[in-house]
C-alpha cells in the first residue's frame, strides 16, 4: 500500500495503548506487518503543535526580523496545548529542539482532569 497513515493518541496514553492502537491498524488491513513504518502514532498535543507549524497558526511575536521566516517556531520555543475533548481538559508544554524536521520535547507532565 501507499497509504501512509497518521493517527493520534490523546494526551496520558501508555506505550501499551500505542501497540495495541499498532495491532488494531494491522488487525484492520491498514499495515502489511504490526512494526510497518506506514502507521505514524502522535500525542494529540505534538500534533496540534504540528498542525500550528504547518499552516502558520502560531502568531508571530517576533517583529520585522522574523517576517520572512519560513518558520513560526524556533528552537528554544516553548508550546502550551490546552487539550479540550470528551470530560476533560488537559494542559501541555513543549520545546522546540529543531525546527528541520520539528522535533520537540515535552516540560514537565500532563495536567487536567474532568471539567
């Protein structure tokens, strides 16, 4: 297949739930074999930020200097997600370590619960 899929895990989830989301794609015919580079599991919270990267959502507080920038992120960056879905909300925070390719690594632990 050609298909490359992209499925988010909410925000808490262990790395059992991420296999068993893996084995639940492969069980589903999306994947020829459970470790198939085709399935690509993100946090919502990292694909948020991903999302805001991509399609420049991020306002630019950086002046005149930035402007041409390709790049709304920068690396020292840090991101907040508030993550509101089903019963609860949940806050998160990233830094930006690299722009190209985006990786980031999250402060601290998840906080929330139910509203």
């Amino acid at each position: 297949s050609e298909i490359k899929w992209s499925v988010t895990i909410p925000t808490g989830k262990t790395s059992a739930s991420m296999t068993m989301m893996r084995k639940a794609a492969f069980d589903a015919g999306m994947l020829s074999h459970e470790s198939s580079n085709k399935l690509v599991l993100f946090l919502e919270p990292i694909a948020a930020i991903f999302a805001c990267e991509a399609t420049r959502f991020v306002e630019r507080e950086r002046g005149a200097a930035a402007a041409g920038s390709h790049e709304i992120l920068q690396v020292g960056d840090k991101c907040i997600v508030l993550d509101c879905g089903g019963c609860n909300v949940r806050t998160t925070v990233h830094r930006v370590e690299e722009t190209s390719p985006l990786r980031l690594t999250r402060v601290g632990d998840p906080n929330g619960g139910p509203w």
